[in-house]
C-alpha cells in the first residue's frame, strides 16, 4: 500500500521547514511543496494545508526574555501569522484562506460543523484553505498542543484520506538516524502499538513542538478514521518529485479501514441521537439510492430537541429508521423549513448555514 490514491490530502508543513532560523519566515524548503500542490491541484486532487510557523515567524519582532512569556508567544503568533500566510500566497496564483482554530472548537459539535463547512465551501471554490492552531489567544487549556495532531483532527474533519506530514527527517526508523548510522529506515507501518511508540525519540529542534512521538499519535488518531498517514522529509526536494510520479518515499501508515467504513461506524456507533427526522418518499428513495445529501424539501416532520451538530435519525413514513446523520440545523429551525426548498431557506429564517440539512458525507444509510 502506497499511500499515493488519494483524493483528498492534508499536508502538514512544520516550523523547521517554514522559518529554519527560527526567527523569520522562508522559502528554502517550501518552493518544492508548494510546486507540488499545485501539480496535485491540476490533476483535480484537493489540498488542505496546515501550517506551523507563526511564533517562528514573529520572534524576531517582539521583544523577549531568553524564555518568552505566554504574551510574548501569543504577540509573535499574532505578528507572524501574517508573515506565515503571505510567505505562502507567493508561491501560489490562486487565492489562499486562513482558518485560525483551538482545541475548544474543535470539542464543541456547532463549530465543528462550522469549520467542516467552511472547508467544503472554500474547496468548492478552488480556494486553498491554511489551517493553523489560533495561538494569539489559546492558553495551555485550549490548545491541541501541536500541529501534528491538529493535521489529524483536520484530516477527519474535512474527510480526507490523506495525511501527510512533512518533517526534517525521512521517515520513521529503527533507531534515531541522526545518533546511530546503522538505523535502517521504516517504508511502511500496517499496525501503530507500543513497539512502534518506542521506536520515537523526542525532538532536537528548539523552536518545534512535537517529535516523532506526536505524528505517530496523529498516524494513530488518523489510521483509526480510515485516513492513510505519510512521514516525508520536507528538506528534501526529491521528495516531492517522486511523490508526484507516484513513488512511495518515507514511511507510509494505512489505514485501518475505508475512510467509509470508518465514518459509517463512528456514525453508527459513537454518536448518541438527539431527535428524528421523517422524510417523503422521494427523500427517502434519493438516501437509499443516490447517496444524495438531505434536503428541506424531502422533510415531513422533526422529533426531539436537538441542536446543530447532533446526531438525529431519519425515517421515512412507516417510521423506519433508513439513515443516521449530523443535523446542520436544530429542530426549532427544521420546524419552520421543512417542505420548502432549499433557496426559500435564507427568506424563511434570515440565514443559511446551509443548503444540505444533512450533508451526504454526514450521513450513513442503515
């Protein structure tokens, strides 16, 4: 298994590679991965970027201790935010959209819908979405703590079935290459255990937050949700000329299901329902069938108090469970515009959110 038929990536791109001097953004290693997403851009493949770099990038502008206090760091994220995002739009003739998020919203259901949607709609839109942890505000108790496993909650937030994270070294390896030259490198990993957690060292670069422990824990949390994992070097520019003629490099993790598969049982399974929704015959006929989104218009009757971001089930008219799904609306909402059609949506509650009140990708037929 390659690890290379894939749609949908997430490339996570870390502060070794964006501002190597550790003081200010640079393009050394950066022009090769951005010539590599907009190869895999033209093949019609979609990227979603997240990267490190905004502390980096803003040392050099605020005035600190030898170690910075937390308002120091949240004042050079807040400078070098902006430095990180415009070194990335020079290498790309296509807009480039900034998505700032911290672990609490991420927790909370109504704005992980709200982030889901977000990427979808800049997708949509050819639009390249940066992801970054919002550092100018997350205290120790909001952050997810590093990029590597913030790659991961991206990925399945965004139903990706790629992760990949470029590191300065090549992959994962028997020993730690940089103290042992006999260490051999690992090309694939089938099943992430403790034997592969002792195989990480920590990390010797000062401004960096995560070792190999952290993207093993990302290949984890990702492999689970049926999203395969590569560990590349991003200093190596080769890399990305092998990638794209379709090359395994580094060590691959797969995946330990379909990314369908997986999504179906979390769906199924880990999700507790809030509330049902009826739907026509024709509604019902499009979900069995098409594998199509849910619709306003489909909708006959709302059950239960639920909130945007609950899981509800849907029925048809026999009341027979025939799928489950994430709701974009709560059922006040679903009230007032179920029967109508989507575009009457805005006029009738004066916002939308969106079109779908299931989307197809939130959605498992049972």
């Amino acid at each position: 298994m390659s690890g290379l038929d894939w749609h949908r990536a997430v490339i996570k791109v870390g502060s070794a590679l964006i501002a190597p001097d550790g003081a200010q953004c640079s393009g050394q290693y950066l022009l090769p991965i951005a010539r590599y997403i907009n190869e895999c851009r033209q093949k019609g493949k979609e990227i979603i970027l997240v990267s490190s770099g905004s502390v980096a990038a803003g040392r050099g502008l605020v005035a600190h201790g030898e170690l910075p206090i937390i308002a120091e760091k949240q004042a050079m994220a807040a400078v070098g935010q902006m430095k990180m995002m415009q070194n990335w739009q020079r290498f790309f003739d296509f807009p480039c959209a900034q998505i700032l998020v911290t672990h609490d919203d991420l927790a909370d259901r109504k704005r992980y819908i709200n982030i889901q949607n977000t990427i979808r709609t800049l997708l949509d839109n050819g639009i390249l979405p940066i992801v970054n942890e919002n550092d100018s505000v997350a205290t120790k108790e909001l952050k997810v703590g590093d990029n590597d496993n913030l790659a991961a909650l991206v990925a399945q937030v965004s139903s990706s079935d790629l992760l990949m994270i470029c590191s300065d070294i090549d992959g994962l390896f028997t020993k730690d290459p940089r103290s042992n030259p006999d260490a051999e490198l690992i090309p694939v990993v089938d099943k992430i255990d403790e034997s592969i957690y002792a195989l990480a060292g920590g990390t010797s670069n000062k401004i960096a937050t995560g070792g190999m422990r952290t993207k093993i824990e990302a290949a984890e949390k990702a492999t689970e949700q049926g999203i395969n994992t590569m560990i590349v070097n991003g200093r190596d520019s080769q890399v990305f000329d092998l990638l794209v003629a379709e090359k395994a490099v580094g060590t691959v993790f797969t995946r330990q299901a379909s990314p369908q598969k997986a999504r179906k049982n979390w769906l199924q399974h880990s999700l507790k329902v809030k509330g049902s929704i009826t739907v026509d015959a024709g509604a019902s006929k499009a979900l069995n069938s098409a594998g199509a989104s849910l619709l306003s218009i489909g909708i006959t009757a709302i059950d239960g108090r639920f909130i945007k971001g609950d899981a509800v089930n849907v029925c048809d008219a026999k009341g027979n469970i025939i799928a489950k799904g994430i709701s974009q609306y709560n059922n006040s909402e679903l009230s007032q515009i179920k029967g109508l059609q989507s575009k009457k949506i805005l006029e009738t509650l004066g916002y939308c959110p969106s079109e779908e009140v299931i989307h197809r990708d939130d959605l498992v037929v049972i």
